[in-house]
C-alpha cells in the first residue's frame, strides 16, 4: 500500500479521497467485530501474507483480515478483507486454512450445513460444501458448522499425498434446550417434538483436492 493509502481513515480525510481506509469503511469492520471475537487466527507462515490476521465474532456475518503492519499508524485500524458466512447465532463457528494459506474454511451457523471455501487474496468464494448425515436409520439432517480443522497430507518422499492434497474435519450441530412438556400435551405435538431432535451432532471428514 502506498503511504497516503495507509490514514486508516482519520477525521482529516479531504472530501473525494479515494483511499480504500474510508471512515465508512473503517466503521464497517470494527462494527462487526464488537459482538466478543470468538477466534483469532494467523495467516499460515507458508502463505503471502504472514503478516494478516483473522478474527471471527459472535453474531457476526463475515471473518474479517486485518493487516497488523497498520499499529504502526495513528489513525483506527481498518480491515482488508471479509468472508461472507451465516453466524447469528451466539454459537462460536470457526474457520481454517490449508496448507498453503490459500484457502479459507468457513463454517456456517445457519442449519443448511454448509462449509464455504473461499480465495484468501481475492475474497471470491470458491465453492460450498455440503455436509449431511444421510446413513441409516438417521433420517438426512443438516445442522450449524461449528467446528472445522484442515490436516494437510505430505510424503516424506515428497510426492505429496496423492489424489488428494488435505483432509478437512468438520463438526456439526448446535446446542438445543429440551421444552417442558405438560400433561394437556397430546401424541402429535410429542412426535413434532421428536423430530426436532432427531438430529445428533455428528463429525465428518473430507478429502479435498486442489
């Protein structure tokens, strides 16, 4: 970034400067990480930007990237970058990178069951990943993605790990209170009930491709 890009949006900003550190901007990030930062998360060291860091926050729609080089300046700190995710919820969702720090994991708290794959640099999404329990006597369910951890595969030969590059662990499932159900209550609101239920957490794993 170029020096005048890096004011971070002070009050002092000339009306029609086109720096990307607006006030606006600046407001927009910090506002979605007031909710209590459930992660904080350091760009992988292998990847282009060592320097970013990461947070998600409680009831917060977006992961945001911050580049710390700006505690240097005077003026707010402002974020780089957000990845767009379902998170009204109160429940911590977290997100992961790959090996190469090119790739970010995103789960989701709505109940689609969906993990977002997003290009770190560009911020594009990338593709969704659906995570479903369909086995058995479990009827197919989907739930909130709280929890997701990315394993990279490597040879010790250094042929890689084949077909696939890395394994994804994603954990499912929110927390759900039981209601007090009173005698008057008949078998058909009993049954409803159980069918809210009836959807367990559960972990799966992925092999991923590049």
């Amino acid at each position: 970034f170029s020096r005048k890009k890096r004011r971070f949006g002070s009050s002092g900003e000339r009306e029609g400067d086109e720096s990307p550190f607006s006030t606006s901007r600046v407001n927009w990030f910090q506002t979605r990480a007031r909710g209590g930062v459930t992660q904080l998360t350091w760009a992988p060291p292998s990847s282009n930007d060592p320097h970013v860091l990461f947070s998600a926050s409680r009831r917060s729609d977006t992961v945001l990237s911050w580049d710390v080089r700006a505690l240097s300046g005077s003026g707010p700190m402002c974020g780089l970058r957000s990845y767009a995710r379902d998170g009204d919820t109160n429940q911590r969702l977290e997100f992961d990178f790959d090996g190469s720090g090119e790739r970010m994991f995103v789960g989701s708290g709505s109940k689609e069951g969906v993990v977002k794959v997003y290009d770190v640099r560009s911020g594009k999404l990338e593709d969704d990943l659906d995570v479903v329990m369909d086995k058995g006597d479990v009827p197919r369910c989907k739930d909130a993605v709280n929890g997701v951890s990315y394993f990279p595969l490597h040879s010790n030969n250094g042929s890689g790990g084949g077909r696939y590059n890395g394994i994804l662990a994603v954990a499912v499932g929110c927390r759900r209170f039981e209601e007090q159900e009173s005698d008057d209550d008949d078998d058909e609101s009993s049954v409803a009930a159980g069918k809210v239920e009836s959807c367990p957490g559960f972990i799966q794993l992925h092999a991923l491709k590049r």
